[in-house]
C-alpha cells in the first residue's frame, strides 16, 4: 500500500462523505437520511484508518478513534431508528416533511 | 502499476458506484442493497491499509447489525413493497451542487493539505493486541492509553441502548387507551 499514498484514499473518503450530504439533502425518508449519517461516518473513518496506516506517530490512535466512531454510529443508529419508529407510530409515514408538529 | 494499486484502484470504483447507488436510487430497499455494498467496500479498504481488526469489526458491527436493524426499520415503516417517497427535482439539483461543491474544496484542501513526512512504509498496523492494551490503559512507548474515552463509549453505549429500547416498546394506541379508560 505504501505506493498509493494517502491522498487517493482522503479523495475516496471525501466522494463518500459528499454522497452522505448528498443524502441528507435528497431522501425524505428519514431511514434515507440514516444511510446518508451512516456514510458520512464511513467517511470519516477511512481517513483515520488511511492517517493510522500513513502518519507514524498515529498508528495506534487512528484505530482507537475509529474502533470509538464504530461503536457511537452503532448506537445512533439504534436511536434514531427507535425515533422513527416511535414517529411512524404517530404519524403513519416516515417522511421526514410531516415532521413539523413543533412549526411555529 | 503495482498489484496494490490496481487492487485499491478496483475497490474504491466498487466502493464509490456503491456510495452513488445509495444516493440515486428511489426505493430506501434498494438503497440499504447499495449501502450494503459501500460498507463492505470500506471494510475491504481497512483490510487493504492492515488494519485487519478494524476491518472484522466493520463487518460485524456495520454489515451484520447496523444494516440488519436499518432493513427492519424499512420493512416496519414502508406501507407498499417499493413505496419511496419522491423527491423534487429542485432538491436533486441543491443536493448534487452542494454534494459536487463540498466534494470539490474537500478534496483540493486535502491534496493541498500538508502531507505526513516521513511516511510510514510497514503494511501491517498494530492488531486487536495493542489496540485492547490502549483501551485497558496500558501505556505503549509514547505513553498514551484509552482508558478513559473506553469508559465514556461504554456508558454512552448503555444508557443509549436503555434508551433505544425505551422509545421503541409496545405502546397500546391511543383509541385502546380510551376504551380501557371508559
């Protein structure tokens, strides 16, 4: 891997933290709007895992912060899924438009 | 070009078609399918950089529980088979420019971006070993250790899962509620 570098792997993780924005802004379903947090998070952690590999002084730490991003997408996921849940049980859709009972 | 290169060169074209399916398809199934396939081609990059652990736990966590539990959230909130709720071709055209405007600045600062020197040449990074060592506050040479963070994630795991389980019971309708009540 050494003859790949690190900036082919930052560009890779940018494309996908651009598609998860992308995401954000597209899907109406909110189990949409999850995919998109989920690829964002991704993102984020192939650049650490790409600076572990790269950077000599960040060898442990890179795995460290994306084992810790791993395990708080893992519980995000859990809870915004159990919001969405509870919403569709009120409101019977899950678009993310219906969701304006707070609107002043 | 060396055998790494192409091998990176196949799995990122994988990874970013994948990354593109989720972003362009209409129906959240097909959407979860292609997020199924980005999530392994990030976890096969992980395996390319040596990060082995890292990459099994990706599997584990993202591709055998995350993306279980976004299916079922599908399959409990969707009304017809392939029922997506349409987009407006006002918001395609926000999102690809804001998503191609932020792809662009994002990567002229990263290649601009300083690069580490000197480069580390090893293929392999340290395994599950060290790793559980920084966690149990065991300091390597330089003195760090994880200890703490460890500690925080756990309780934060917990208390977010009490939580979780706590927002998605059963709860009787509100038509049930006035019936018992009368």
């Amino acid at each position: 891997m050494a003859d790949v570098g690190l900036a082919p792997f930052q560009i890779l993780a940018a494309f996908l933290f651009a598609c998860g924005v992308a995401c954000f802004i597209t899907k109406r379903n909110a189990i949409g709007l999850l995919m998109g947090v989920e690829l964002v998070l991704n993102a984020a952690n192939l650049n650490l895992v790409a600076a572990a590999r790269f950077v000599p002084g960040l060898r442990i730490e890179g795995q460290v912060f994306a084992i810790i991003v791993i395990v708080l997408a893992a519980a995000e996921a859990a809870v915004a899924l159990a919001i969405f849940l509870n919403f569709y049980n009120n409101h019977a859709t899950v678009d993310v438009d219906a969701a304006n009972d707070l609107k002043g | 070009m060396s055998f790494p290169v192409i091998l990176f060169l196949i799995v990122a074209a994988t990874t970013t078609f994948s990354a593109l399916g989720v972003v362009l398809s209409r129906s959240v199934v097909r959407s979860a399918v292609w997020l199924l396939g980005a999530l392994i081609g990030i976890a096969v990059c992980y395996f390319l950089l040596g990060a082995e652990f890292l990459g099994a736990a990706q599997l584990i966590v993202y591709v055998g529980g995350t993306l279980v539990l976004m299916v079922f959230g599908v399959m409990i909130t969707n009304q017809g088979p392939f029922a997506g709720i349409h987009t407006k071709p006002v918001e395609w055209i926000l999102g690809g420019s804001v998503a191609s405007l932020l792809f662009a600045f994002l990567v002229t600062f990263s290649l601009r971006a300083a690069q580490p020197s000197p480069v580390s040449n090893v293929d392999t990074l340290p395994s599950a070993g060290p790793i559980g060592a920084a966690f149990l506050g065991v300091p390597d040479e330089r003195g760090t250790a994880f200890l703490l963070p460890f500690e925080i994630v756990s309780i934060h795991l917990l208390v977010v899962l009490v939580a979780a389980a706590y927002l998605a019971r059963a709860k009787r309708r509100p038509a049930a509620k006035v019936e018992s009540h009368g």
